[in-house]
C-alpha cells in the first residue's frame, strides 16, 4: 500500500532531476506543481488514516448511522406486518345470522348520500379504512401470482357494495384473467356490465361505453352548470371500473387504453373510479394514468424494482409467500402494513346484498352496455315485439357498438336496396320484410320472385277499399295505401341495356314516389346512390374496396372478422346519414 502510494511522486521527481541535468528547465518547471499537489494529497490521505484508526477505539456507544438511515427502508417492517392481525369480510362488516338486515342498516343510517370509505384490511392498530374518493380517486394494485390480488378486489366490491345502495354506487368488471375473479360479483344488484378476456369484442364494447357514459356525464354537469357530480341535485351513480390482470388488457386492446387515460384525467368530478390490478407496475401503466392513481396497494413482489414503483422501496418484496394478503398501501401521505380482508363465504355475502336491495325495492340498474349480435336471431310476431313505430318494419337486431335494439325499417320514405353475395341471407331478409309490411297498415304488398321463365307476382295484401262518394267529408276518407313492391335477384332489371317490359316497369317504378320498391341484388356495381335508394343493407363481400364502394364505413367494416363473414344474415344497415350493424332475423328458427 505504502508503495503504491510513493512510487508515482518518485517517478514525478526522477523526471525533474532528469531534465535538469539535460537543460530542460521549462518542462522541469511544468512537472513541479503536479509533483506538489500529489505530495500535499498523499499527506492529507496519512492524516485522515490517522483519525479513523483511533475512530475504531472510539466506545461503542458513540452514534453510527444505521441501514435504515441510508437506504429510507425501516427494518421494522416484518414485526408490524406480523403484528397486523387476520380478518374477514363478515367480521369487518358485524354481519349476524341475517347479513341483509345489517346491509339495510347500512344503507338506511347513512350520513352522506355516497360512502367510499370502507375496510379492506387490518392494521396493527385496527382496522383499515381506505376512501376511494378522498384518498382515491384511482387505486393500483400489483402482487405476483398467489399475493392475494383477486381476493383484495372481491372483498373491497362486496364492502362497498354492503355499504352503498345500488342507485348509488354501480360497477363494471374487466377480467383478464379467464373470468373466474369477479364470477360471483356479477350477480350483485351494483353491477352494470362484466367482461372477460375470452370474449375481446365484448370487452371492446365496455371500454368504448365507458368512454360514452364518461361524455355524458360531462354534458350532464355541464347543463347543470356544476363543477362536479357532487353540486348537482341528482347526480348519477359512482362507477367503479375493476380491472383485473390490467397488463393483459393492454396486451391486447392497446387501441383502447386512451380511453382508460381519459378516465384516470376526467373522473375525479364525474364520479368515475378505476381500480387497476396487475402483476408487474413496471412499465405497465403510462404516466398520465399513473399520475391519478393516488393510491397504490402492493402485495408479495418478486423483484425489488416493483416495490420501489409504489411504494418507493423495497420492502413489499421482503413479505412472505405464507402470508397471502400481506401488503403495503401508499396513499401518496403514508406508507401503511396490513392484512387484506378475506371472503369466508362470497356467495352468501352476495345473496344477502341482493335480498337487501329487493327489500328496499332499489330499482333495476341499466346495463352500461351488452353482448355482441347473436349469430341467429329468431323472427317476431308483431305482439312480441315492443317500441316499434306504426310506420316502421322489423327485421333483426341493431347493434351501435355498445348496445342493441331493434332494427326497423321504414317503407314510406323511399326505395330500399339489399346487397349481397349469394348465400348471405337476401331472400331470407326479403321474406321477413314482406310478412311484416302485411301486418302493418297503408300498404299494400306485391312480391315478384324470379324463376327461369319469367318473374310471379304475389299480392300479398290487398288494396283497403274506402268511400269517396260526395256524401263523405274528406277528413273523414282515408288516405290511399302505399304501394310497396318487393324484388329478389334484380340485377338484371337494373341494367340499363335491359329494354324488356318488366325490366323498363322496374326502373320506371324506382323513380316513382307513390311506390317504394324492395330489391335485392347480388353485384352493387348498377345500384345508383341516392337515384334508386338512400336506404342499404349491406352484406359485405369480403374485400376492401367493394364494401367500402358500397358506401360500408371504415370503423364498421374494421369490426368485421372472418367468423362475421360467413354468418348469414350479419350486415350494415344504412338508412341516410347513419348506419350500424344488425342480424338479420330468419324465418322459422
């Protein structure tokens, strides 16, 4: 050691004894202050070496900073994770042998019209109250396989569904997982829709409803002049958002986490909440979601790193694997060690929640959204069939992408075009129009059905008679039917080179306002827009540029897969300036 120290400011005088000899004074002169410096840096190094050599007789009782002064991590951890003791759902709650009469208590003996803070756990000290709105108003939650994180998520629902009435407090449940963490939860009288990853289409549908609902509340608080839900007389119910396995859902609906953002930015004053669970924090979460989630819970990590994502350090990846439920809440104020309440019996708490909401005769919550079309949907009779106008004629389903209705046509405004190739359900589509239009009234109803010989002609209703004899007030006549002809394979008729009678009738007929004509035909390429109809049903081809020619929008005909292809019946309802898809009904199902 003493050499290596000594053997450089050597070399650094042999190299000014040197050049001395030889003449060299100015490069002498330029090594002497290095050779200096050195000198006065190996005295002070002697010095300091001097005083930490008697440091080390010092007693024992003189102050040495600790671990935990260094690294921020408190060692105590582990004994207060200890000391927290283990709990339940029905023992946080004081449920008796009848739960329902203590969750209507709850909710009749409520001091605020919307309670968020409720237990999810025990501390050392006693329970552990958590408020998702004051605290909140976004949690995140990460733990590895096993930690306790669908357990935690069940239990916090269920306390704060046992807390709030259901027109109060609603849920929707993103489960990537398979489905199985919020299976029970489904059934409880809060929740207004529930999706899986086995089904991406239906939950494409809840992120865009949710970013619908997001926008309407924001018009609901604008027209009520208020700066948030809680300044309005009536406001709507909190929506709770409850993803499980979060980096799954962006794994694989990454179009749609904006719309997560949006609500992680905007819900705070619209009573939007989103509770966010995944195994790993790192990198999962971008940053301007992250900067609204205010409360991070950690569970058992694998890797430091995780840890020191919520919690600012490692302690989360010290708790042991036998303790599930073990974690750390970071409430952006205080770093808090508790047990996670567990679930004795989920069903029974279930069912107690929904006999309490039946007794206070909580209204029936809206779905915030439905499952996709169907791929067969039955024909209706008309006394089945409800809110449909007069004029109007059903057909199938209607699907806005978020929820369904039924798709009805009218036959009063002009002509009607079905596009398709052979084998996707015209004719199917045809003869479910033309037994409706029967039913309905003011119209009269010829089909023409093509065969090699020429076309038939069925009147399937006929002409209402009335009296227009002088003797009558004209208020009183009614007014004439509407004709409504129907047309399958009319491809040739439209061919302008087509100079046959039926073909020039046809065409005539197209451009006459007392009649509407119903035509099917099999190539889009003679089908005028709007010259022979404005209104379409379209069953697309499967290639681009023929159905976007035919008027299909890009957004609908990007919700098109391989599987919607081969349903007969699945198509485009285009009636003006708007369209959506639908399920055709079939006859005879």
């Amino acid at each position: 050691m003493v050499f290596a120290t000594v053997c450089p400011l050597a070399a650094q005088v042999l190299m000014i004894i040197i050049m001395a000899i030889h003449g060299q004074w100015l490069f002498a002169a330029m090594i002497v202050p290095g050779a200096i410096g050195y000198l006065a840096s190996m005295l002070s190094s002697v010095s300091v070496g001097k005083h930490s050599s008697q440091s080390t007789l010092a007693p024992a009782h003189e102050h040495v900073p600790s671990a935990e002064a260094i690294t921020g991590e408190s060692s105590h951890e582990p004994q207060s994770m200890e000391a927290a003791p283990t709990c339940t759902v029905e023992a946080l709650l004081d449920f008796d042998h009848l739960p329902w009469r203590t969750i209507i208590g709850y909710w009749t003996n409520q001091s605020h019209p919307v309670d968020l803070a409720v237990p999810i756990g025990m501390t050392a000290h006693g329970p552990f109250i958590l408020d998702l709105a004051k605290q909140g108003p976004h949690a995140l939650v990460a733990g590895t396989t096993g930690s306790g994180k669908s357990v935690l998520l069940q239990s916090w629902c269920l306390m704060l569904a046992a807390k709030n009435r259901p027109e109060l407090v609603n849920f929707v449940f993103l489960d990537f997982k398979g489905g199985s963490a919020f299976q029970s939860l489904e059934q409880l009288p809060h929740t207004v829709g529930s999706v899986s990853d086995l089904d991406l289409a239906h939950a494409a549908r809840a992120l865009r409803a949710l970013e619908t609902e997001l926008t309407r509340r924001e018009q609901l608080v604008a027209t009520a002049k208020a700066s948030s839900i809680d300044d309005m007389p009536s406001p709507p119910a909190r929506l709770i958002v409850v993803i499980d396995e979060f980096h799954a859902l962006k794994d694989r609906l990454a179009n749609y986490i904006d719309r997560l953002t949006r609500i992680a930015s905007l819900g705070r004053s619209l009573g939007m909440h989103v509770i966010a669970c995944t195994q790993n924090p790192i990198g999962q979460v971008n940053a301007d979601m992250k900067a609204n989630m205010s409360i991070s819970i950690c569970l058992r990590v694998r890797d430091r790193m995780q840890s020191i994502e919520l919690l600012g350090d490692g302690r989360a990846a010290r708790i042991s694997p036998s303790a599930p439920g073990a974690a750390f809440c970071n409430d952006a104020e205080a770093v808090t060690a508790l047990r996670c309440a567990s679930i004795c019996d989920i069903g029974r708490v279930q069912r107690h929640i929904g006999w309490a909401s039946r007794f206070m005769d909580s209204p029936a919550q809206p779905l915030l959204f439905t499952a996709p079309l169907p791929r067969k949907v039955s024909d209706q009779t008309n006394a089945t069939m409800t809110g449909i106008a007069s004029d109007h004629i059903w057909f199938g389903l209607a699907d806005n992408g978020i929820t369904l209705d039924n798709a009805e046509i009218s036959l009063h405004r002009g002509n009607v075009a079905v596009i398709g190739a052979i084998g996707r359900g015209k004719t199917t589509l045809l003869n479910v129009l033309a037994r409706h239009a029967v039913s309905a009234s003011g119209l009269v109803v010829y089909l023409y059905i093509a065969q090699r010989n020429g076309r038939i002609v069925q009147r399937l209703r006929a002409e209402t008679s009335y009296d227009a004899s002088p003797n009558v007030r004209m208020r009183d006549v009614p007014k004439p039917p509407h004709t409504v002809w129907i047309v399958d394979d009319a491809d040739d008729l439209l061919d302008p080179f087509n100079t046959a009678t039926e073909a020039l009738t046809f065409r005539r007929a197209l451009a006459d306002s007392q009649i509407s004509v119903v035509f099917a035909v099999s190539a889009p390429k003679l089908v005028r827009v709007p010259e022979h109809c404005t209104t379409r049903i379209i069953f697309p081809f499967a290639d681009r540029t023929t159905d976007l020619m035919t008027g299909i929008p890009a957004d609908l005909l990007h919700q098109f897969g391989a599987t919607d292809m081969n349903i007969a019946g699945r198509g485009v309802f285009i009636d003006g300036g708007t369209a959506c898809l639908v399920q055709c009904a079939a006859q005879n199902l």
